[in-house]
C-alpha cells in the first residue's frame, strides 16, 4: 500500500538536519510541520494554563488540551476520553503503574514480564517487588528471538497479579502476541499492561480489541514533540486506583489534616502539564490519521522486508531479531569484528544515524551474549534509498576498520 502523498516534505528537520538517511525513529522520529504550527498557535495565541483561568484564553487552552483526550481515545478506540491520562512520555506512564499497583501487591504475588523489556518497563517493577515483597518472572524467548508461548502459560499462575509486557520490542523489532497474553492474564484474573512505545507508530493499536487494562506511549516516537506521552486505562480500573503523584489539579478537597482526589483522569495528572505537549501530540495523531495507520504498517512492513534481504547480503552482518512477519521495523544486527559504537560513528560520517548500543535493555544483551547492537528503525519518511544509505555505509565501515 502507498503513503498517499510525498510525506518527506512535511518534515523539515529532515533537510534541515542535513543527513542523507534518518534512521533511529525508534529513538525518537521527527516532528511534521503541522504539529510545529499547532504548538506555535498555542504558545502564540492563547499561552495560558489549563483548568484555572476565568479569562478566554484560559478557557481556549483547556478546550484544545482536554480536545486532544478525545482524539487520543478515538485513535487508540478507548471506550471515552477518560480513559486517557497525559503523561511525561512511557517512561512516566509504567512508573505511576508500578508505584500505584505495585502498593497493592504484596507476598506471594508475582508480576510476570518478559526477557525483551525495555528497563522502562522492568525497573519501576524490580523497585516496586522491593519495596512491597512481591515476585518479578520472566517470559523467556526463543533462538528465533520471540516469546516462548509454553513457558509464558506455565509462568501464568494463579499467583500472577499483572502481566506486563512490550507490544513491540524497541531491540529486536518483534511484535508480541498481546491478545493472547491478554487472555492468560484474564483467565487468571490478573492485569494486562502494554507497553505500547515501539507499536503505536507503526501499527493500529486497539485496546478494545487487545484488551489491555492498560497502555502507554511516547509523543516523541509517534511524530509528536517530546516530554509528553500516554498512559490509558480501563475506566473502572483508573476509579480504583490511587494517584503516584500529588499536588495541583489532581485533588478534589485539601485539609491540613488530610486530602482528597479529584476524578480519574485529572487524579494522575499532578501540577501543570505539558500544555503545548498535549495540543502538538493530538496534532501528530490527526497527521497520523490523515494518512492512514493501514498505509503506515504496510509502508513499515515493505521496508522492513527490503532491508531485510539487503543487510544480510553484506559479508559480516548478522540481523539480531525474528525474520519478516510480526515485527516493526526496527532492525537490530552486529557486523562481525565491529563495536556497535564504532559502526556507528563511521555511519555518521556517511550520513546515516543509527543507534548503536544496549538500548535501555541491558539484562536482553545479556541474554544475547553481546554487549550491544546496531540498530537501523523506520519512520513514514524512509525509503528503501534509505536502506541502500545504511548497506553503503556498512561497506564503509568495513573498509575503516580493515574488515
Ligand atoms: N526507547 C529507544 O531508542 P520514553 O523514553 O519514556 O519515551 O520511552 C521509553 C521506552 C519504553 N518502552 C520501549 C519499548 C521503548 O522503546 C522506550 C524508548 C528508545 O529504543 C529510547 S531508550
């Protein structure tokens, strides 16, 4: 399926940062001009704090804040825009679940994750199982670098309290099977949380569908600015829980003696939030939409699948990640007799921006028994000329260091 227009030209970091390819979208992808435009008109024309003012443009900027709650709820098909809360990004999302959740657990409980984490999504729990007794198990993967479904069902237990995993893998590229994770952790009664940074640009992602209890995602890797992001949840579920954070709009009444919390979603959203974050994240979805998100996986789809068969072509290269299929393009390898580091520097002389490293899995590349990868990830605005950059600048690379 072709993106319906020439998507390169409402980007214009892509020129204006002078690289012949861009390739570390999962990192962070970079910003369409129309969500540039909506953060200037707010910070132009009704710069005022939301939930507060009497005066109009106070009134302006809560409306286009608490519009975008909606727009998010429709994209990712929430069942009301209350179910929405705004966060700093993933990070901050999976950290209120770990805090607020975490309390409840206790024990002889046990949270069940997977071997692929993100340390967004294994650290604010590790912390959590420390302070509160209960136990972390891990899903483990298999030799072709995805969840090992038989041993996922026996670590699902009566025990569990929450299952919580990465929908896309932002080191290996898989795409995790989350509905049928969904419904072990239903069967027993447990929570089910995706952590959903790696698959929300790339792929519809429908809670409903999914049944997630809850969700999170980064502005910044969606084609919205960064310090803003999304943690959704089943609205009887926000009701019930408690707040990580306190001070600002999230109380309802405050005694010296004691305090209470206002309605979920503003509960979670303590102190002044990302004002222009959020109305430049709704921007992005709106820019998503217009083009399609069937149109933007099949696009991710067909690069992936051609740079699959060109990088494994090149003498040396290994691809760390599951072949074609379920997974995002997000392209993990290693070029034998190269630091990643090293790979990557010479690329940035060619032009080409990778990330090179542990990528915030640290206990995966452990696993791996490799200190680091290299890895090429997708946006809207890569072409396969993208990929003939990268199999340059590996050759490159290969001469540099006498390969
Ligand atoms: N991964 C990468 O280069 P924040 O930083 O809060 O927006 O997102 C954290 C996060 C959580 N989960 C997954 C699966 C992620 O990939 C990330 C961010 C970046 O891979 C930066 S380490």
């Amino acid at each position: 399926m072709k993106l319906p227009h020439d998507i390169q030209k409402d980007f214009p970091s892509l020129h204006a940062m002078g690289m012949r390819a861009y390739l570390d979208s999962a990192a962070s992808s970079l910003t369409p001009v129309s969500v540039l435009e909506a953060m200037n008109d707010y910070y132009q024309n009704f710069r005022s704090n939301v939930h507060r003012g009497m005066y109009k443009t106070a009134g302006e900027a809560t409306e286009r804040y608490e519009a975008v709650r909606g727009i998010v709820a429709k994209f990712l098909n929430a069942s009301a825009p209350e179910e929405i809360v705004f966060t700093k990004g993933t990070t901050e999302a999976l950290n209120l679940l770990a805090t607020s959740l975490g309390r409840t657990f206790g024990p002889g409980d046990e949270v069940v994750l997977t071997e692929m984490e993100h340390h967004a999504n294994l650290v604010p729990w590790q912390e959590a199982a420390k302070r509160h007794g209960f136990v972390l198990k891990y899903i483990p993967i298999t030799k072709a670098y995805r969840l090992d479904m038989d041993a996922a069902r026996a670590l699902i237990t009566p025990k569990t309290k929450a299952v919580s995993i990465a929908h896309a893998s932002n080191a290996l590229g898989t795409v995790n099977p989350a509905k049928e994770l969904a419904a072990l952790a239903h069967a027993i009664g447990a929570l089910f949380i995706l952590d959903a940074a790696q698959s929300v640009p790339h792929m519809k992602v429908d809670v409903r569908d999914l049944d997630c209890d809850f969700l999170a995602f980064s502005g910044h890797k969606t084609y919205g600015p960064t310090g803003v992001g999304v943690l959704y949840g089943k609205k009887a579920l926000l009701e019930k829980m408690e707040p990580a954070q306190y001070g600002g709009d999230m109380i309802r009444e405050v005694k010296y003696e004691a305090s209470t919390w206002n309605d979920a979603p503003m509960k979670f959203e303590a102190g002044t939030p990302n004002i222009a974050g959020v109305i430049g994240l709704g921007a992005a979805i709106s820019y998503l939409e217009t083009i399609g998100m069937d149109a933007v996986e099949a696009h991710d789809r067909d690069l992936t699948a051609y740079a699959l068969e060109k990088l494994p072509a090149v003498p040396g290269v290994k691809i760390i990640g599951p072949e074609a299929g379920e997974r995002i393009g997000a392209i993990s390898f290693e070029v034998a007799g190269a630091h990643p580091h090293d790979l990557a520097t010479i690329f940035d002389r060619e032009g080409v921006a990778v990330r090179g490293g542990h990528h915030c899995a640290m206990p995966l590349m452990g696993k791996l028994g490799v200190t680091g990868t290299c890895r090429a990830s997708f946006g809207i605005y890569n072409g396969k000329e993208d990929v003939d950059a990268l199999v340059e600048a590996i050759q490159a690379a290969r001469a540099t260091l006498k390969l």
